[in-house]
C-alpha cells in the first residue's frame, strides 16, 4: 500500500564541479555560504540568494593543500572559521583573507591559519562545539581527539580518547553543552563530558546497532540523540537522566546503509497531536533515497517513551545510481525547509521540502 505523505521534496540546484566523489556538505550558520568537500582534495564553496527562488553560484574553489581526501568540513558557530579533515591524517583551519566583505574579491580568498597534527592515520571527521572553543576530531586510528582554540589560530590538544576499539566515523557536539559524541566502526557511540580536576572521559557507551555507525545528529533541544548505521536503521536515543541516555525508537525504512542523517527545527506548524516540535530528521545513504521523518513530543509522554514520528517526505534515486555520503539542513532562521546532500558523483544537490 502506498504511503500518503504531505510533503514532497523539491530539486532546488545541482551543483557540479569535484572531479572524484563528494564526501560531506556543510552550510555557514551565519552567512549565505555551502561548503563540500571531496576525493578530489578540494573544498568548493557556493554562495546563495533565496528572494525571490533560491539561486545557487560557486563563490570559490580552494585547493587545501591537503595531499589525501578531504573526508569532513566543519564551520565554526560564528562562520568565520572552517574546519577540513583528512585522510593524510590533518586537521586545516581555514579562514577568509579580507576582512572586508564588501571587497568582493578578497572575500573569495581563503588561507590555512593552522594544521593540526597527531592522528596517526585517516581522519574522518570534525565538529565545533556550540561555544567555538573547542574542536573534535576522530580517526581511523580509533581516536577521539578534543583541542582548545586559543588566540591567533592556535589549538591545545585537551585530550585523546580512546575508547573505541576501531575506527572512529563521526564527531557530533550536542547544540548546548559540551557534550560529546562519537560513533565507530565497533557498533556504538561513546558519550564524553570534561572532568574540571581530571580529563576528557567516557560516561557512556550506547549499543544496539548489529554494524558501524556513521552518522549521528542531535535533536535540536538535545533531549534526543540520532544514530545512522550499516544496520540500515536509524536509532533514537532519549535523554532519561542527565547523563543516562536510552533507545527509545528504532527506525527502519532504509534498503541498504544510512550514511548520513541530519536533524533540523522544521517549519512551524507541523506538529500533529498538539505536542512540542522536536524538528525534522533527515536520512540518506547507500540506497540513495532521502527520507525526511516530523518529531514531536506527545503532551502525555512520559520519561521513556519515544517521540512521536511521522514520514513526511520521501525521495528515490537522489543521486541516480550513486551513495549519498552527507545530508544537512540549512541552520539559518527562515530557510529551515532546504537541504544539501552530496555522493560518489560529485555532485552537491539542493532541495527544498514543501507540502505536497
């Protein structure tokens, strides 16, 4: 039977240009700015205008120096930083030339402030914490490492955690705290907080996937923590304590791997049963279908319930015949319905999704 959805998701842009496959896709949270990266070891930012359509154009195209993939971006919250991670093991800092953004050419240039270096092999990802002041990164070398920004673009490494007992896919910062988590080719997550007398430490290890976790996406109140795997399903898991964290929903509408998932607020007025908007949940991956799942949290929920959640949205064949490695909403206020994936053509592609 099939599903009756009230959304549909739109082709905005397509926007070509890596010559080897994408890998991960990134929007500016303070400015009209998307990054992807790629095999190709380049980092291409398109710059965007949304009145009256949304108009996509290539802002410029940074070569980075590095001399393998370039596997994961980041942006710091203030979007005056960018973060590159890979496979020849280092971490760029990037940032913009000119300070004047009125000089249009100057804003189109962009140097490597700082390399970081200690991951021993492949580095697979990096995320900022809410503040700006701290940078993780993990590593096929089964690390997690946290570094402290200090002034002039330099970092303190702050800890290297090595908890998991292989490769490491995914850093993600919950929205408020600094709280960190990873996931790993071992099957699980590994939570970690700062101990002010001591270190950088594990309070938890969520399991449950049957195979590699690749993605992860906190909710946007952080009460919820989602996980992508090669168990084709995606996994919810609900803060019951502060730092006792419990699947409570299983999704499973993925064909092959979920590679990549990305949790968003949503437009307004979405919510079903009149409960509080948890936001929109967005899922792709090795079957290249883009599902996009509505959260809201019932009035009667109690502690350890699972939210309510309803598809919304489905796409097939994103990327024709090829994976999609990254999904991401845009974070600015009043765009919330756009989204950007990449995959193994090259190709970053825009979407928007609206009522069916």
């Amino acid at each position: 039977m099939d599903i009756v959805l009230s959304h549909k998701i739109a082709s905005v842009a397509e926007l070509a240009g890596h010559d080897d496959r994408a890998w991960h896709v990134a929007w500016n949270p303070s400015k009209p700015l998307l990054a992807t990266c790629s095999a190709d070891k380049s980092v291409r930012l398109y710059s965007y205008t949304v009145d009256p359509s949304p108009r996509f154009s290539l802002h410029t195209s940074i070569p980075t120096g590095h001399t393998k993939t370039v596997r994961g971006i980041a942006w710091s919250p203030s979007g005056s930083t960018l973060a590159t991670a890979s496979f020849d093991a280092n971490i760029g800092i990037w940032k913009r030339e000119g300070q004047d953004e009125n000089d249009e050419e100057a804003a189109r240039e962009w140097e490597c402030v700082s390399i970081l270096e200690g991951h021993e092999t492949e580095c697979k990802s990096v995320a900022w914490s809410c503040s700006g002041t701290l940078l993780a990164s993990c590593s096929r070398d089964k690390t997690v490492w946290v570094w402290e920004a200090q002034p002039d673009a330099d970092f303190e490494c702050m800890g290297v955690l090595m908890e998991h007992t292989q490769d490491v896919k995914y850093v993600a910062w919950h929205p408020t705290e600094e709280i960190l988590a990873s996931a790993s080719y071992d099957d699980t997550i590994k939570l970690y907080l700062d101990d002010p007398s001591e270190d950088w430490f594990c309070f938890s290890t969520l399991t449950g996937h049957s195979s590699t976790v690749w993605s992860l996406a906190w909710s946007p109140n952080g009460q919820y923590l989602a996980s992508a795997s090669d168990d084709c399903t995606i996994r919810i898991w609900k803060r019951i304590t502060k730092h006792e964290w419990e699947c409570v929903l299983v999704l499973e509408d993925h064909e092959r791997t979920v590679y990549a998932i990305t949790w968003g607020p949503g437009k307004p007025g979405t919510t079903q049963t009149g409960g509080e908007s948890l936001g929109w949940l967005a899922s792709t991956g090795g079957d290249g279908r883009i599902n996009v799942w509505a959260f809201e949290e019932h009035p009667d929920s109690t502690q350890k319930s699972p939210p309510k959640h309803t598809l919304i949205a489905r796409l097939e064949n994103a990327h024709g015949v090829s994976d999609v490695n990254s999904i991401a909403w845009c974070p600015r206020t009043g765009y919330e319905d756009l989204i950007a994936t990449v995959g193994d053509d090259g190709v970053a592609k825009i979407w928007k999704v609206v009522s069916a």
